[in-house]
C-alpha cells in the first residue's frame, strides 16, 4: 500500500542554522513521483519539487536541496542558513503511475517548521 | 501565468444546509481532484474527475458528496447536507494530459460548519 511518513511532527531552530526535513514513502509501483509542498500560515499549497523515480540525482535550488534515495525509499529535503520566512508546514506526497487515469496524491502527516530569529 | 482559482475564499454555513464550492481548473487540463485539510492535520484526497466521471474517490467522499463540471470551465464540489466534522480547507487541483501527476491548486476554500 502506498504511504508517506514524515515522522518530525515540529521542528524548531535559529535562523541561519541548516535543517532537513524527513520523508520516507511505501509504493508498490516501480514508476512513481515524489512532491514536496510548502503551506505557510496563509493556507495555501506552495508546490517546491516534483520528482520521478527514474531520477536518483539530487537537486539544489537556493537554500532548498532534495535527497532522493531510493534504496531507503527517502526524500529529503534541506534548507540551508534558514530564514524566518521559511517558517511554514511541509508536506511531502507520493503520486503512483496508475492507469486508470487517477493520479491522486498521496500526503504525508507534515512537518511544522519554526525558525526562530 | 495560468492558475487554480476557487470560490468563495470562506464560506460558513449551518449544519443541514447544503453548500457548493467551485473552482475553474487552468483552462486547457484535462484530470481534476479535490482534496480536504482539517485543520491541523494531513491534506487527504477525496475524488479524482476525467472525461467527465469519476476515476477515482475516498473513502471520506460518500454520498454526501458530489462533484459537476457544469461546463467548459467550473469544477464544483457539492456537499448535500453538511456536518461538523466537514469543516476544513477544500483544495481544487488540476492537471494536464501530459504531466497529469504535476497538479497545480487552487488557494483552497474554508468551510466552516456551525
């Protein structure tokens, strides 16, 4: 059965310390996409990456790096020299390639990230 | 840039009444979802719409539960006849039919049930 685990509930730290954020998924399926998403206290879905399974490298963008290791079945993601702006809940979810044209998005619980000034 | 946009932004309604929410998906996609946030927890999916029916729904989506693409352009969500426990954020997602797995959303409407 397919299923996302972020088992950091809140994380808190001093801005301009590194964090990363822990995702770990199950899938049956060999052809899968993995997300992170950014919801800040406004409410909405910041979509930051899109992964496929057929791609093992990892990605920098700014302070943001994603570790995808498909042998743990892990998709990290690391700020770097957070900032008070980065305080947000994060999400990461799990898209399998099915073929009855559903691509539902399977969530994990979120992780709450607070960055103290 | 094309987006997801959903209306109202935040609708309160009794426990009983029936409401609708819609949403206008990016205009040239083809897969639709509806997802739900309780607040404080996980985004839970609740019914995936292509060619015009259903593809896919939760367990959360029962008969309560319906979705409409009236026309070319809204996708709605109606709730027959609302309980508490329906109180949430309501996200709209569309995609398109080559990158169906990469969906955008909408802001997301807050139902509140009293």
């Amino acid at each position: 059965a397919q299923k996302v685990t972020q088992a950091q509930t809140e994380i808190s730290v001093v801005e301009k310390e590194d964090v990363t954020l822990d995702c770990v998924y199950e899938t049956r399926d060999t052809t899968y996409y993995l997300f992170w998403y950014k919801q800040p206290p406004s409410g909405e879905l910041v979509f930051l990456i899109r992964r496929n399974s057929f791609d093992e490298q990892n990605e920098i963008s700014g302070r943001y790096s994603w570790n995808f290791q498909k042998s743990t079945s892990s998709f990290n993601f690391t700020i770097t020299a957070s900032q008070v702006v980065d305080s947000a809940v994060y999400f990461c979810a799990l898209s399998e390639d099915l073929m009855d044209s559903n691509y539902q998005l399977i969530w994990g619980a979120g992780t709450k990230l607070i960055i103290k000034p | 840039e094309p987006e997801v946009t959903q209306t109202p932004s935040h609708q309160v309604t009794q426990m009983g009444q029936e409401v609708i929410l819609r949403c206008v998906p990016i205009s040239n996609h083809l897969y639709f979802y509806w997802y739900r946030q309780i607040l404080g927890q996980k985004v839970e999916f609740l019914v995936s719409f292509y060619n015009n029916e259903i593809s896919e729904k939760s367990e959360i989506f029962d008969d309560q539960f319906s979705v409409e693409r009236p026309d070319g352009s809204n996708f709605t969500l109606k709730i027959r006849s609302t309980k508490l426990e329906d109180s949430a954020m309501y996200f709209c997602a569309s995609s398109d039919g080559l990158a169906a797995y990469e969906q955008y959303f909408g802001p997301g409407t807050r139902l509140t049930v009293t």
